[in-house]
C-alpha cells in the first residue's frame, strides 16, 4: 500500500489541518501517478477516509493550477475522476475547491459537461458558505475564461443552471461574487425573455441592500461595494427594463429613504441602458416621483442624487428625440411642466423650493443643448425682468441672481453657448454686476460674482478679445479691494476663490485678464503712500492664490511681478516690502519646480536688500532667505548649484551680514548628491567659514549659521570622514574636554551641529560625539564656565529636534530611521547617572537636568513611554528643582518636565497615582504664581491637573477639595488663556466620576 495512503489511514489524519500539512509534502510533477497512488484511498469503505483524500487531491491542485505546472492532459484526467466523486456528498466541498481552481485552464468541453453534471445533480444551496462560494469560483470562471463558447454552446442551459444554483443565496461574501458572475451574464449572454424575468427576480429580491458589515471584516465586503454591483447588475441589459421600471417606481413611491437612495442611483445609471421606447409609458409616475424627491430631499445628497437623475431621463427623452424616434417632445413630456413650476416658485423667492428650483433649472440647463436653449429662452426673461423692478427685496434679489448664474453654470457645460443665451448677453452682465456692488448682502453680492465668473466659462459667450475682461473686473476688484469689515472679507474671500477657479479651468484667461490688473494694482499700492496697507495684502493674497492655482503658467509671471515691486527696497515701507517678501515665499512653496533664472533673480533681491542704501528690516532679509533655500531645495541639476553657489561668494556674501542668513540658506538646502567643490576636503570653503565665524570683525558670520553650514555639509557629504578630516574642522573636533579656554560659542556650535549631521546619518561616530558633548557638560560646569555648560546642556537637544530650514527632509538631508531613539538611548542613562552622582545643588546637576529636559522635549512620546518608569523620578525632581534661583536663567526645564508629565499623565496614568500627593501641590504652586512662572509653565501645570482628575478615584478624591481651593488663584491670572485652562481644569474636577 502507498505510504500516502498509509497516512490517511492514519487516526492522527483526522482534521483538515493534519491533510494540509500531508500536502505539503506531494509533489504536483506527476499527478496522475498520485490519483493512482490514492486509490485504496478513494474506494475505501470508511467515507471518511475517502473525503480526505479528496480533500489532499484538491490541496495539491489547487496551488499546481494556480502557478500553471499542470501538463496539457492532467486537468482532463483529474476533472473526470472529480466528476466520478460527485455522488459522494462528503467529497463535494473538496471537488468544488479543486474545480474551481481547474476552470480557467479546463478544456471548454470538459467544463461544459462539469458544470452540466453540477446543475443536474448537485443542490447548492444545501451546503455550507465556504462550499457555495468555491462553486461560485467556479461559474465566475467559466464566464470569465470560456464566456465566448458557452454563449453559443450552452447558453440557456448555463444560465438556468445558475439561477436555480444562486437563488435564495444570503451570504454577503458570495453574493459579491455572484453579483459579478451575473453582471457578466446579462451583459454578455442572449437571455430569453422568460430567463430574463427569472434573472431580474433573483436579483431584485437584494434590492434595496440592507447589509452592515461587522467591524473590522477580513472580507472587506461593504454595504456601499453590494449596493454598487447590484446596480450594475439591474442595469447591465435592457431585458430587465419592463420588470425593473415599474418595480422601482413603486420604491421611489415608498417612505422608504434607503430605497429612495438605491432605486435614484439605479435609475441614474440604467436609463441609457433600457432606452427611450420602455421608459416612455412611464415617464409621467417616474417624473412625479423624482421631483417629490428633489423638493422635499432629506439632506443636500439625496438632493443632488435627484438631480443627477433628472439630468439622465432628460438626457435620454432629448437624445431619442432628436434622433427621430417619433416620441413625444421632450419639450411636453418634462421640460415645459418644471419650467412652469420653477417659476411659479421663483415667484416667491423667499420660499425654499425657490433656491431648489435654480438647481432644477440648472440641471435641466446642463442635460442637454437644445433642452439649454428651452429653457434660456422661457426662463431668463422673466427673471431678469423681476430683476429690474424697483422695489425687490434684497432677500429676493439674492435668489433670482442666484437662480440665473445657476443656468448660466448649466450651459458651460456644453461645448457651445445655447444661442439664446448670447442673446441674452448684454442682461446678464447687468444682472449680475448690479447684484456685485458693495453695500449689498454678501450672499447677493457672491451671487453676482458667481454668474459673472460662470459666463466667462461657457464657450463661445463672450469676445475673448474684449469682453472677458469686462466680465472679471468686478471679480478682480472684489478679491483686492480692502475689506471695510467682515461682510467684505466674506465676500473677497468668495471673490479669490472664483479667481482661483478661473485659473484652473481657464489659466490663458487668467494670464491675460486677471494678472495684469492685479500687478497694476500692486505697483500704484507699493509706490503711494495714501493706500491702506490691508489693500496690499488683498492684492498679494489674489496673486498668491493665482500662482498656487496654476503654478505650470502663472508661477514665473506672478513671482516676477512681485519680484519688481521688490526690487527697490529703499523705495519701499518696510511693513510692505515684508508683506511682498512673505507672498512670494508662499508663491514659492507652492510651485513643483524653479528655473535658474528665477532663483538668480531672487539672489539679485538678496543683493539689493544688502545694499548700503537699503532700509529693508531684518525679518524681511530672513523671509527672502527662507524663499532662496525653498527654491534650491526644487533645483535638480548639480551644474545650477555649483553655479548658483560661486556666483554667490563671488559677490562676497560671506563678508556680509546681511546676506548670511542667504548663504546659510542656499548651502544647507542644496540637492544630494552635494557637487564636488563643496563635498571635498580641499575646498576651502570650511575654513572661510570658520575663519569668518571666529573674526572679531562686526559683519563676522554667526556662530550658529556657520555650524549649521559645516553640519549640512557633513550629513550630505558622500564620504563624511574626508570632511572631518579637514585641518579647520579636526582641530575643533579635537580638542580635550578639561580644555576650557577652547569652550567657545562657535566650538560648541560646530560639534553640536557635527553630531547632529553624523546622528542623522547614523555615522559610526556618534556615540563618541555624544559622550564628549556630555563631558565636557560636566567639565565646563565644575570649572565654574557656566555659559558653555548650559550651551553644551541645550545642544542635547539640538541633536535630537527637528531643525526648521535646515537638515530636514524638504532641506535633503541624509535622515536614517530611529536615529532619535539611539541618542535617547545613549544620552539617558548618562544623564541619570550625572544626576544621581552629583550633589544636589551642584552646577553640573543643574547642567544634567536642563539636558535631560531638552532631550525629552525632542524625541517621540512612544520612546518617553516605554522609559516612563525611569524617567519619572527625573521629571519630579525637575520641578522640584525649578523653583531654585539657579535655575531661572533656563524656564524651558520647567515648561518641558511639565509637557513631558502631560504625555505621561495621559498615556499613562497608573505610573503617577502613586505620587498624586507630591505632583498635585506643585502644579498648584507653578499654576498660581504668574510671576515666577511662565504663562506655558502655568498652562502646562493645569493640563496635568486636568489629566489629574481621571486618575482613579481612590488616590486623587482625597485632594479634590484643596485642588478647587487652589485653583482659584490662577482663575484671576493676568493672561486670559491661563484663566481658561483653569475653568476647563476647575470643570473636570467638579464633574470628576467619585464613584468606588
């Protein structure tokens, strides 16, 4: 006997696991020879036996038919003995698996005769989910792989055949399946009419779709995914029109809002698939029924789902119309009743069915173009009329404006202006232009510019060449006048919307009628000084939104309008050439990509801010730096950078104060890979630097600027060592920690920076870094040299913070994953250790607790998390200790041990329970004395309070009273947030739960 069928034999072979793993150990080379091998097996008396090697048969099919390793004759030889099973019920599960996996690659004979055997003789439905679903498999891939034979083979017999097998099926997984398999049926297969009514059946039987899916299903079936392929199973043929139409009438009828929803969604999609001849007889019920929807819709979707409908069924009538079909009208059937009832509502503006009938006639407007024409001629007159009598309400002003941009919308949709509606020119532009005018309510006004906007969008309407224009310049006007209160900032942020818009849709229009006017606008506000300033900044807000909203074709014109007006800065307030320094930073943020001449244009800017004769502020020199390192971080080829950057010490910014923050900017936010006069150690561009940052001279470059050049330099270097091996850069990072005299600013900037480039990259070096920086620490505070031990202290941070402008991911620098976490690691348990160590009011303790609370303020919470318990003694004695006079040079130890307990009272309540009694007095303490603390100390102080009052009720209730107590003296503190914090602290402990 063959050792496979030993091992079924076996009683320890008595699950589906113990075969699967039997399985693992056939080979699929020569199936035949294991079906022969399985025969004792597969006529043994015991069915058990027998289903499982059935069950082994199928496991090895199934990956071998998969990975197509079956040779030509096996899937015949294997679907005949599968067949041969099929009386045997305990093996029909196992034959369905291994046949659904067979189908794609069964001859089509054998796979007729399959699927003819399984209709006849097996009941589907009397088996469990998992069994259906594997015939399912089956007939999807028969439809999916031999659709084309069985169309013409077996077709009726198929489709019969399926029906019986899939009827009464409730299972969202198969019925996802079967929804697919019969979508494919009904679009492919000749169905006969009494097939046809069958299939309908069986499928509106779903309708509506009532599923909930259970969290967090491993199926992924959604209500929203059935709903979807139901629909497109009722619209997949018109044979299912004459059922489907009356059904679903009679469901748009119903109070039912869920069935109201399906039965518009199938409607929007299966009306071009049922045709004009079977919807006609019931174009009247189904009218009456969708504009009841339309009017009296339950939310703003059900609304537009209406809509939508309306849009198809015009759509339809119009199009078989028009083709001559000898229908009626489409004119009678539906258009000339709604328009009636439009207008009978517009009639009484102030009603709601007057603002739905706007997007009724809209919808109807944008259906079809003759229908366009209809109703512009019938529609348009009227309301402009209404809009010309002299003593219309404001209110209804606002409608009947909105009502006819509404129409306007419509036809820009179609690929010409509706004739009508260019006759109809010359009162739409009064319309809404009269609508535009300032003292008017906003949404009037917003109406007005929105009709405007909507006739520059329909083809063919205006003269390009003229008339655009005319149309945008209220618009224009709108988005850059200064706002004389909130009604005009309301309404100018409407206008900048639709100016954005127009860029979108029409970015040439943009270009010649918005941005001109725009810029003109801009230069007479720049150069006058009897323009309000919030008149520039409408200005600059509208030219912004325009470069963001096309930056392809308007990024390089508005940058270099605004770079115009910025050119003289002598000439200009310095409040305004900030405002314009900060546009064009956001005109740049928003572009993909610069040009080289672009970004020398900015440098030319840069050169003419540092001009002797320039009174440009020193925010407005840094914001044109910020926008200089936006724009090289955009510049890709390594020839523009090298360029870029000896052009620039060319014209010596290095020896300039006021370019520095420029050089700092270009250098740190250059494209890896670096070029190679700035990557090797022979440039001298390190010592310029050092050499320039250790001067005495008053234009010397600062201590930091000149770190953060060296550190970008290192961390984008290709090999980093051949820099640090630079003589000017070595000998800094050389030198002894007990040598005091070479503590200075910018010897400790450079190491900090250094160690930051080499953690970023997570550079072999690190760790030594760090242990000189926490030394020396320790050093410089002993020696008494406090400003270098709390500089040292700082910088622990500064490793581990995210650097804004600089070594950043937007700047390219080199950032390896968990980088932070590996100088947390390295940097705590030294710190604790100095802590502990030392004397309590030691200058180094000091030291090791202002570095602590920078390092924790820096890296993610989960790390602080998953040290809580080690650094919880440190946070407490940090306030503690923040108290002390020594201490007061440093407030941020205070805000970031209080931040830190925030995120530990949050995450983790449990570990502060215990020490409620010592925490609690003191963030009374710090919260109540407005003077000794800072404003975000006390803040932080109250959050931990708050957090406080959800610890459990046994530990905290005993110190409720004395914490109501205590917060009654940050309620009168003299900054108003503070006294918030409080209210909202004072108002969880009264509604504290005090149950046991």
């Amino acid at each position: 006997m063959d050792v496979l069928t030993i091992s079924l034999l076996d009683p320890a072979c008595n699950d589906a696991d113990a075969v699967a793993r039997l399985a693992l150990t056939v080979s699929t080379d020569a199936l035949p020879a294991l079906v022969a091998s399985l025969g004792p097996a597969l006529t043994h008396t015991d069915p058990f036996v027998r289903e499982r090697a059935v069950l082994l048969l199928a496991l090895v099919i199934e990956p071998a038919a998969a990975d197509g390793r079956l040779p030509a004759p096996a899937p015949t030889v294997l679907v005949g003995f599968l067949r041969a099973r099929l009386v045997d019920a305990l093996c029909v599960p196992h034959i369905a698996r291994a046949t659904a996996a067979l189908a794609p690659i069964l001859p089509t004979q054998d796979l007729s005769g399959l699927l003819m055997q399984i209709f006849a003789d097996i009941d589907v439905q009397s088996f469990p989910q998992t069994t259906r679903h594997h015939f399912y498999r089956l007939f999807d891939a028969a439809i999916v792989h031999h659709g084309s034979v069985l169309r013409t083979t077996m077709s009726a017999e198929f489709l019969q055949g399926y029906i019986a097998a899939v009827d009464g099926e409730k299972d969202p997984r198969n019925l996802a399946l079967a929804f697919h398999t019969m979508h494919l049926l009904a679009s492919q297969f000749s169905i006969p009419p009494a097939v046809a009514q069958d299939l309908f059946e069986v499928l509106f039987c779903y309708f509506p779709i009532t599923f909930k899916a259970p969290p967090d299903d491993p199926s992924g079936v959604t209500a929203a995914s059935l709903k979807v392929s139901l629909a497109a199973c009722l619209a997949a043929t018109p044979q299912f029109a004459p059922f489907a139409i009356p059904a679903v009438a009679e469901k748009l009828e119903s109070a039912n809002m869920n069935a109201k929803r399906d039965s518009l969604a199938l409607l929007t999609a299966a009306l071009p698939v049922y045709g004009l001849a079977a919807v006609l007889p019931h174009i009247p019920r189904l009218w009456a029924a969708i504009k009841q929807d339309v009017y009296h819709s339950a939310d703003a979707a059900h609304e537009q789902l209406s809509l939508a409908t309306i849009t198809a069924l015009v759509h339809l009538v119009a199009v078989a119309g028009a083709a001559g079909t000898g229908s009626a009208s489409p004119v009678d059937l539906i258009v000339q009743p709604a328009v009636r009832e439009s207008l009978a509502h517009l009639a009484s503006p102030e009603t709601k069915n007057a603002r739905i009938s706007g997007h009724l006639l809209r919808t109807l407007t944008a259906a079809d173009p003759e229908v366009a024409s209809t109703v512009v001629t019938a529609v348009v007159p009227v309301l402009a009329a209404r809009l010309r009598a002299p003593d219309l309400p404001a209110t209804h002003h606002r409608t009947l404006v909105d009502a006819l941009a509404l129409i306007v919308d419509g036809a820009s949709v179609h690929a010409r202006a509706p004739p009508p509606l260019v006759a109809h020119c010359t009162e739409l532009y009064a319309s809404f232009s009269v609508a535009t005018g300032r003292g008017g309510a906003p949404a009037r006004r917003t109406a007005g510019l929105r009709g405007l906007v909507a006739c520059v969008s329909v083809p063919g309407l205006l003269d390009a060449t003229r008339e655009v224009g005319t149309y945008l310049q209220p618009v224009v006007a709108a988005a850059s006048d200064a706002p004389q209160g909130p009604d005009d900032m309301e309404v100018a942020g409407e206008a900048r919307g639709m100016l954005e818009f127009v860029a979108r849709q029409s970015p040439d229009a943009a270009l010649a009628w918005i941005v001109p006017p725009l810029v003109a606008r801009l230069e007479a506000v720049a150069s006058a000084d009897d323009y309000d300033d919030d008149t520039m900044c409408a200005v600059l807000d509208s030219l912004v939104v325009l470069a963001r909203a096309h930056p392809e074709l308007l990024f390089a014109p508005v940058l270099h309008a605004l770079l115009a007006r910025d050119a003289a800065p002598g000439n200009l307030l310095a409040a305004r050439a900030g405002l314009i320094a900060t546009a064009i930073g956001q005109v740049v943020e928003a572009a993909p990509h610069v040009s080289e001449q672009e970004v020398l244009a900015v440098v030319s800017q840069i050169d003419a801010y540092a001009q002797p004769a320039g009174d440009s502020p020193a925010p407005v020199a840094l914001t044109m730096a910020a926008v200089l390192g936006s724009m090289v971080s955009k510049l890709t080829p390594a020839r523009v950078a090298v360029d870029l950057f000896a052009r620039v010490m060319g014209q010596g910014w290095l020896n300039r104060k006021e370019t520095h923050p420029a050089l700092v900017a270009l250098v740190c936010n250059l494209p890896r890979p670096l070029p190679a006069p700035l990557s090797v150690p022979e440039t001298d561009l390190i010592t310029q630097v050092l050499q320039s940052a250790s001067s005495a001279e008053a234009n010397r470059l600062d201590a930091t600027l000149a770190a953060q050049i060296l550190g970008s330099l290192v961390n984008k270097a290709s090999d980093p060592n051949a820099l640090l091996a630079a003589p000017a850069l070595a000998q800094i990072l050389s030198m002894r920690t007990e040598d005091q005299s070479a503590l200075t600013e910018l010897s400790i900037a450079v190491r900090l920076w250094t160690a930051k480039a080499l953690a970023m990259r997570s550079h072999p070096l690190v760790a030594s870094q760090v242990d000189w920086i926490l030394d020396a620490m320790h050093a410089a505070a002993t020696a008494g040299n406090t400003p270098a031990a709390r500089q040292l202290a700082r910088g622990v941070g500064i490793i581990v913070a995210d650097s804004a402008g600089v070594l950043n991911k937007a700047a390219h620098a080199v950032i390896r994953p968990l980088y932070k976490q590996r100088v947390y690691h390295r940097c705590l348990p030294r710190i604790t250790a100095g802590i502990s160590a030392t004397n309590p009011v030691s200058a180094s303790r000091d030291s090791f607790m202002i570095a602590l609370g920078h390092l924790l303020h820096s890296v993610p919470t989960q790390v602080l998390l998953g040290s809580v318990d080690q650094i919880l003694p440190l946070l407490m004695a940090a306030i503690s200790l923040a108290k002390d006079d020594q201490l007061r040079n440093d407030p941020a130890l205070l805000e970031y041990a209080l931040a830190t307990l925030v995120l530990v009272a949050k995450s983790a309540p449990a570990t502060l329970v215990p020490h409620v009694s010592t925490l609690v007095p003191r963030w009374l303490e710090i919260a109540s004395n407005p003077y000794a603390n800072p404003m975000s100390a006390r803040m932080a102080a109250l959050q931990c309070l708050r957090e406080a009052s959800a610890f459990q009720s046994t530990a905290v209730f005993p110190l409720r009273a004395s914490i109501l107590r205590g917060l009654s003296y940050p309620l009168d503190d003299p900054k108003r947030l503070v006294r918030r914090a409080a209210v909202d602290c004072r108002a969880a402990w009264f509604h504290q739960d005090t149950s046991l």
